[in-house]
C-alpha cells in the first residue's frame, strides 16, 4: 500500500475502517447475528412442536412489531384463527443509518383486557426482559414464548427455541436488504465506470 493510510480507505463506497469503529464503539452490543428468513421459519415451525402438544389454545397475542410474524407462523401451524395484538415501543427509529440499539421507556400503545389465560403471549426475542416483564405483568396467565432469548430476558419467558449471548444485536429478515456485493476482483472495474461513489 506505500504510504496510504489503509485506515482511510473507502471500499465500494462504505465507510472507512475508523468509521465503522467508532461507530461500533458507541452502541452497546459487540457483534452481529442475522437471521434469515428460512432460519426464522424452521425455528417458528419447531416452537410450533413443542406448543402444539401443550393446547389447545384460545388464540395468540403477539407483542408487536418483532411478534408479529412469528404469530402469523405459529398461527397457520396449529391452525389457530385468533390473533390479538399488545402494542408496547422501546425502542425508537434512529436518526442514522444503524439500528437503534439503544431500549428507552416503555410506551404502551394497545393492551388487551384479561390476565391471558389459556393464550400464547408470542415475541420474536427477549433481550433485556423489560418489555417482556411488563407485558408478562399485564398478563400472568399467558403461555410466554419467543423464537430467541438473551440471558437477561431469558427468565421471563416459559419457553424460547434458541439462546444469544446478551451482546449479540440480532437483525431480523425484515430489518435488514439483500443486495449483491460485486466480488473484490470487479470492483476496480466497477468504480472506474462510476466515478464519484
């Protein structure tokens, strides 16, 4: 490289090594997981075995958004035609390009009447437990599943199909885009016909 700063290089228009470090330095998580949309349905279809022998069941209320598909899976598998919907946020929308990684105050947005009994409570993760606390509070009765939990949260829930270390962040299929990545050979070709990227 001579005398270049490799610290400074951009590669195909992303940010610089330094860049994504100091970014990674200011949120509380050191290391990605991303689940795929096949992984996500095998893993749906698995808790759906171990929930289907414990029914029946009444209905499903999903904890929404991350609950939702999860419920709508688990739903056509044992073919349950209920479905409600708590909704709580925590986490906001960030301002920047990454996920928003930081979990503020509870804001409920829609509870449902009841303690929950003979339901499922369904999430897609419980990861600090705070969410999950508070909607297992409002709803003692409730069979409380998730397809991932975190140590941390892991308490909470009565049953959950896989465990992350509590400093994984976990992107979803529907939080991330596939895009294809031109191998590293092309892309000298493809920034000379593009300059200015």
């Amino acid at each position: 490289m001579g005398k270049e700063d490799s610290t400074n290089l951009q590669v195909n228009g992303s940010a610089t090594p330094s860049q994504e470090e100091s970014a990674r330095a200011s949120r509380p998580y050191n290391d990605d997981i991303i689940i795929s949309w096949p992984e996500l349905h095998r893993d749906a279809r698995y808790l759906c075995e171990i929930l289907h022998g414990m029914g029946p069941w009444k209905g499903i209320i999903a904890i929404t958004r991350g609950g939702l598909v999860p419920a709508a899976l688990i739903a056509r598998e044992l073919d349950i035609r209920l479905v409600d919907t708590v909704c709580i946020t925590s986490y906001g929308t960030s301002s920047s390009i990454e996920a928003e990684q930081q979990q503020g105050s509870l804001e409920v947005l829609k509870m449902i009447e009841g303690d929950g009994e003979g339901f499922l409570l369904i999430d897609d993760l419980v990861d600090t437990g705070k969410t999950a606390a508070y909607v297992r509070k409002m709803l003692p009765k409730a069979y409380f599943a998730t397809l991932y939990a975190k140590p941390a949260g892991r308490p909470v829930v009565d049953t959950y199909v896989k465990e992350f270390k509590q400093q994984k962040w976990i992107f979803f299929p529907w939080d991330i885009d596939y895009q294809f990545s031109v191998p590293i050979k092309e892309r000298e070709k493809v920034q000379a016909i593009s300059p200015g990227k």
